[in-house]
C-alpha cells in the first residue's frame, strides 16, 4: 500500500525559506579569510596553515583535516624560558566578534604526513569543524592556496 500526502505549494514554499535561513545562520558561524598554506620540497612530511577566523557569535575550532595529509592538528607555538616550542593543542576558543589570527609564531594547523609535497599554486582542502555557542557542531571547508617555502607567516618557519 503506499500512501501519498499532498502539500500544499505555500507550505513548500515556507519550509524552503525556512531552510535557506537556517542555512545562512550557520553559513555565518564562521568567516575564514586569507587562508595559505606554506610550500614544501620532496620528502617533507609536515607543513603549516595559516588563516584568519572570525566567529560573529563565538565558539570553538575543536578540529581541522585535510585529504593532502595523513593527519592534521591545531598547534600553539609558545616560548618557554629561552625555547620556542610547539605542541597540538585540543581546540581553539574563537571569542565572539574576534578575529583570531593562525600565523606560524602562535596559533596555527599543522598538517602532517602529506601525501605529496606542496608547490605554489596548488589548493589544498581543508576542513574545520566549529562548536558553536549553542552546542551546535558545523564542518567548513576551506580551499588554501600554497605559497613559496619561504612565504612569511607572521612568525618562525616550522
């Protein structure tokens, strides 16, 4: 037996605008500029991301991948005493209306394992997985261009 149930065409038209909004609301979670990636030679195996990440209403990076590496992290470069040293880091808070800054002497994604190396030019994929504020989890791509080896980062060169 199959059963039909007919809608009315305001009613389509209600839940598509509704649909649209609720998609532009979470298009809004998260806005991600100047994203670059620094260039690498034959048998490199890791790199460094950098971008800019505004969250209009806050919330949290909580993770980052990429399909051109094995594994990808959030680093924090920090100095301690006389070192400058590196370590993953679980998240980054991205405090409402902010612009938080990922550049090669703070806060940055370390890709690892690359399957390839990176030459200028090339566009690598990644993607960010954002927490909002409400406890909503939403997953951005971004498209990074590479740029040269020796492409300033704001900071030391990994």
């Amino acid at each position: 037996m199959t059963v039909r149930i007919l809608i009315g065409s305001r009613l389509v038209a209600v839940a598509l605008i509704a649909l649209a909004a609720a998609a532009g609301a979470a298009d809004a979670q998260l806005e991600v500029k100047n994203a670059w990636v620094r260039g690498t030679v034959q048998g490199q195996t890791a790199t460094g991301a950098f971008m800019q990440l505004k969250s209009p209403a806050g919330g949290t990076l909580v993770g980052v991948a990429s399909p051109a590496a094995g594994a990808a992290e959030i680093h924090a470069m920090r100095m301690e005493g006389d070192l400058m040293r590196m370590r993953a880091v679980p998240q980054l808070d991205l405090p409402a209306g902010r612009t938080v800054e990922l550049t090669s002497g703070g806060y940055h994604v370390m890709l690892l394992d690359l399957k390839r190396a990176l030459k200028k030019g090339d566009i690598v994929p990644i993607k960010l997985t954002l927490k909002g504020k409400d406890g909503t989890v939403q997953e951005i791509e971004v498209k990074a261009e590479v740029r040269d080896l020796t492409a300033a980062g704001g900071g030391m060169m990994h």
